[in-house]
C-alpha cells in the first residue's frame, strides 16, 4: 500500500494543472509572436542587396564572403544587385560600390 502512494504513475498528471491554463496559454503565445516579429522587423532599404529575413541574411552574405573570398563574393553581388549593393560582413552593414 506504501510502494501504491509513492509511485508518480499512480497519480494523474492532467488533475493537477488547472483547466484555466490552455485558456490563458494562447493568448500569451499569440502575443509572444507578435513582440517577435515587430521585434525582427526592419526597414526595408531603398538600397539593392539581399534581404535581412529575420537574420538569416547577413548570415548568407557573410558566409558567402568566407566561402567564396572577398573578389569574388563582390563580383557576384555587382552580377546580381548592380554597381552599389548593401552587405553584411561579420554583422555589420557595409557597401560595395563598384563599376
């Protein structure tokens, strides 16, 4: 009858969270993910380059630099943007102007 008490399976799990806490749960979430998006939002810029998306952006722009090197990563962003293009290298915003 001891060994019956002491075992957590015996017990049930739903009895002890309130039936009140889904109700209150969505809410808190939804406004959750409202702070996150104006949070990650940001301006677009009237200057061509790859997009920010949430930081995945710099994060692309940056690896692309590594991977590719400093030359040739230019050259494919001028290929592709124009002769003024908007990066990110190591987090920081930075300009390619060339022609």
């Amino acid at each position: 009858m001891l060994l019956e008490t002491l075992n957590p399976m015996h017990y049930n799990i739903t009895s002890l969270v309130p039936d009140t806490m889904p109700v209150a749960t969505v809410p808190i979430l939804i406004l959750m993910c409202f702070l996150f998006l104006i949070w990650t939002h940001e301006e677009t810029s009237s200057i061509p380059g790859p997009g920010y998306c949430m930081g995945i952006g710099p994060l692309l722009s940056h690896g692309r630099f590594l991977w590719m090197g400093v030359g040739n990563a230019c050259n494919y962003y001028n290929k592709t943007y124009g002769e003024f293009v908007r990066v990110w290298i190591s987090g920081e915003e930075t300009f390619i102007i060339s022609k």
